[in-house]
C-alpha cells in the first residue's frame, strides 16, 4: 500500500516515487513491456507475488495512469493490461536502473574478494 502523504506530494520525485515506490511495480511494468497480458500471465511471469499484492499493485498502476485495465464482458471473465504512453516511458529508465545495478554488482563482487 503507498503512503498518502506521498501521494499528495507537489515535488515532481515525490510523485514518481508514489507511482514506483513499491519492490513490484517496476518489474510489473517490465514484464508487460510492449505487450497485452491477461492477469494470468502476469502472475505466471512474476511467480513470487501473491495474487492478492499484484492485484493491489495493478489497481494503483491504473490509478497512475502506468496501466490499463481492459475488461471483456465474457465467461469466463478475461482481463488484459497493457501499459500507457507514461507506463511505456518507463522502460528507458527501468533499463538504466539494470544496467547500472549490472554494473556496479561486478564491482561490488570484486571489492568483496579484496576484503
């Protein structure tokens, strides 16, 4: 659950953090990428998450404006989400982030051996 406090903060950070301020947000958005996934295949591709959490999760990214949630009035009841423009902005900088950890975790191994 986010904070509110955050959520009605006027720094432009603040607010970002607000809309990625949780561990499975991010990896949310880069599992949908490009691509229109079924609620089912979502939870599949992040197999740690409860359903209950990505659920949550989900419903805040769509409050966000990072998410949309298609509905098909069908049986069964099928869902997809695909990202937004702001969702889609994300990568390039979800990217950067990988790579940085990348490559600050070959110095980190390194600094370790030294120890």
């Amino acid at each position: 659950m986010r904070q509110e406090k955050i959520k009605h903060c006027s720094c432009p950070l603040g607010k970002a953090m607000s809309a990625l301020g949780s561990k499975w947000k991010p990896i949310i958005v880069l599992v949908i990428k490009d691509r229109t996934l079924r609620f089912g295949e979502i939870a599949a591709r992040i197999s740690v998450i409860s359903r209950k959490v990505l659920t949550d999760q989900l419903r805040e990214m769509e409050e966000d404006h990072l998410v949309i949630r298609q509905e098909f009035k069908e049986l069964p009841p099928r869902v997809q989400y695909h990202l937004t423009e702001k969702g889609i902005a994300l990568l390039p900088i979800l990217n950067l982030l990988e790579e940085w950890e990348r490559e600050f975790e070959k110095t980190d191994k390194r600094s370790e051996v030294q120890v």
